[in-house]
C-alpha cells in the first residue's frame, strides 16, 4: 500500500530481511484500488520473486489473488505471506465468486500483525530470545533453517 503506514512496514521488512540475509528483489507498492494492484502484481511477476509478502487492506486481497492468478502466481513454486485480517473466510464469501477466491487465497501463509507492548511485548521478547523455533498456528517447526534453505523448501512445497 503506497502510505505512510504501508512504506513504513516495507521499510522494515526489507530491514528484517537483509538482516536475515534474504535479498529482498522488490518492494511493488500500489495505490488502492485495481489498476495500482494490476501494475503491481505484474512487477512482481516480471521480478521473478518467488515469495511474496503481500501486506494490503482486506478488500484488496480479492483483486490481488485474482491478478496473480493471472499472471501465474498461485501455482506451485510460490509462496504468499499475508495478514490474518486480509485472508479471513468473511473476505472471500463477500466476493463475487466465493469458491474460486477460496481456491486462490488456499495456502497462503498468515501472519498476525499483532504488536506486543509492555508486558506481553516483554514476555514474547524472553521466549522468543530462549527458544530455537519458530511456532505458527499449524504446529509447523522450523529448527535452525538458513533462510535460502527455508525460501527453498517454500518454493518447492507442493501446493
């Protein structure tokens, strides 16, 4: 999303990335709405990025499934990364066509983009700190994976 908000996130997931040692090979910033979408999907697709983080508003995930379906996007060798909010079930059963959102926005990984303050920001902090492993919601267990190995398990894992 092309705001201060949706610049900022990029900034710092660029940051995190390089920091992690994963080359980040475009930032495809869009103005609401299907043409910025259009012209920014088809960036990503020209780029040859593999893994996608895609950070949008939730009535926007529809038009962005629906692009990168079209430009080859959705198959096997992708990987998509968005917020729980953009990907709830609500999103797709209010498009047009329920069932063929559904199949496209299947797979995606979802990330919560909670921010942990005080305490809670604290107490996440000395876990994450202590503990070797990545958990998400699908009991997934990630031990020590280099990130090119991780970007390439994603890559090849069936769809």
């Amino acid at each position: 999303i092309n705001d201060a908000w949706g610049r900022a996130f990029a900034r710092d997931a660029t940051n995190a990335a390089s920091d992690a040692g994963i080359s980040v090979v475009l930032t495809a910033e869009f103005e609401l709405g299907g043409a910025g979408i259009q012209r920014a999907v088809g960036r990503i697709a020209q780029s040859g990025a593999r893994v996608i983080l895609c950070i949008s508003f939730p009535q926007d995930i529809t038009t962005i499934a629906k692009f990168a379906e079209q430009h080859g996007l959705l198959s096997r060798g992708y990987a998509w990364i968005a917020p729980a909010e953009a990907l709830s079930p609500a999103i797709a059963l209010s498009s047009p066509d329920p069932e063929s959102t559904m199949q496209q926005l299947s797979g995606w990984f979802i990330v919560s983009l909670d921010m942990l303050y005080g305490e809670q920001g604290i107490r996440f902090q000395s876990v994450f700190d202590s503990e070797p492993l990545l958990h998400n919601n699908s009991d997934l267990v990630v031990e020590d994976i280099a990130p090119t190995t991780l970007a390439e398990a994603i890559a090849g894992a069936p769809c």
